[in-house]
C-alpha cells in the first residue's frame, strides 16, 4: 500500500482549460499527504499536457487509462487502481471545494469509513447549475435521509471519501455515470459501515462542457434509490 494516505480520483475529458486551476487549488487547500490520479480516455485528451506542466514542477500527480468506458469506468479505475488507504472521488471542473478534504479526512481518521461532502445541510449549498438536476438531486437526497435512513442529506452527490476496505467489499455495479457515488452509499449503509456528511458548497462548470446526462442516467439513479427505499420499508428489503 502507498505511504500516502489519501489517493484524489479524477476522471477528465479534454478538461486541459481546468486541470491547472484544479491542481493549483489542491496544491493550497489539502495539507492531508495525497496523490491526484487523473483518469483519461484516450492519450490525445488535452488535459495530459496541460497536467504535464504541474507534474514537472513537482506536483503528485499519476495518469491512469480508462479500463472501461465514460465517466463511470473512470471512476472505478481509480478506485480500483489508486493507491491509498482512503479515495476521493471528485471532478476537473472545479465545482467542489477542496477545502473540504482535510476535514472529511479527519472523520475517516475517527472511524468514518465514507464521508459525504453535503449541499443540503447548514453550511452547504450550489451555485448554478440545471434546475432539474438541482431539484431531483436535493429530493433524492431528503427523502434518502428521512425515509430510507440514510445517514446523509446528499447521497447523489459523487465528492466523496471512501475507506479502501468500503471499494473492496462491493462489487460495483454501475454502468451509467455518477450514479456509482449513490451505489456505494446506499450499499455501505445497508451493510452497517459508519457514514458521516460535511457541508460543502458546489459551484457550476466556468469553463468546458457538463458531461452530466440527466435524462440519460435519471434511470440508473433510480435503482438505487428504490433498493435504499425498499431496504427500509420492506422486511428484508425485498
């Protein structure tokens, strides 16, 4: 395992007008020793060049090719292939706030094993963004936590922290998109692992496209909020 705790997962798409600013705000905000595993497609993507210029001034950063396909396969390249004791998920785009990560760090130092940053608790919050994906997003999220249980206000958000031993204990199974940050929350909760939310704010794309289908993954997150849904209503979740 690598002597650096925190691995940061980003899967990019020609995101070369975005990954200095990113690495840049890493670089300032996250004092938890890390390394920052940029995830691609194909070799021609714009973002490796522009990431070229950080890594040869000495910033942490590891390319790894896509093993599957789109955002999703990104995602679970990094988490299966990052090293670290603990992965974050999160986006070229600078709509998190790292200034997050060392707090959501220090829970999983306290015995957290998925930490969840937040939009919808005091503190929290967007900016920009679609109307529907906003509004589907904060009720998915209520409901989740004042129905099914759900230790956090914000399960479909995709900034989030996992214990390595949470990615090892489940097969993922998504296919979609950003629907594999709902899988791993609702099957963590449902398995007892301890789950804890920080408020974070979450700022729209300046630059480049969204690469978010609503209409397109609107299914895949729905599977999984009915499995949580039926998990708590129904004995046996069946």
């Amino acid at each position: 395992m690598s002597e650096v705790p925190l691995a940061i997962v980003i899967p990019v798409y020609n995101e070369g007008q975005n990954i200095g600013t990113v690495l840049t705000a890493i670089q300032g905000k996250v004092i938890t020793p890390h390394r920052i595993y940029l995830v691609y497609d194909f070799d021609e993507d714009d973002t490796l060049p522009a990431a070229r210029k950080f890594i040869e001034r000495g910033h942490p950063v590891t390319f790894l090719k896509n093993q599957g396909r789109g955002v999703v396969g990104a995602i679970k390249t990094g988490l299966k292939t990052a090293e670290g004791d603990c992965l974050l998920v999160t986006m070229a785009d600078m709509s998190d706030d790292y200034a997050d990560v060392d707090r959501m760090y220090k829970l999983i130092e306290g015995g957290c094993d998925i930490v969840c940053g937040s939009r919808y608790v005091k503190g929290g919050g967007q900016t920009g963004g679609q109307f529907i994906k906003k509004n589907l997003s904060r009720a998915a999220g209520l409901s989740l936590k004042f129905i099914a249980g759900l230790p956090t206000h914000d399960a479909t958000n995709s900034y989030k922290l996992y214990r390595r031993k949470v990615i090892e204990t489940f097969e993922i199974e998504s296919d979609g998109g950003f629907e594999i940050g709902l899988e791993l929350v609702v099957k963590a909760h449902i398995a007892g692992f301890t789950i804890a939310e920080v408020p974070t704010v979450w700022h729209d794309r300046e630059k480049g496209q969204s690469r978010f289908k609503v209409i397109q993954w609107s299914p895949k997150y729905l599977k999984w909020y009915l499995y949580a849904m039926k998990n708590a209503l129904l004995p046996g979740g069946k």
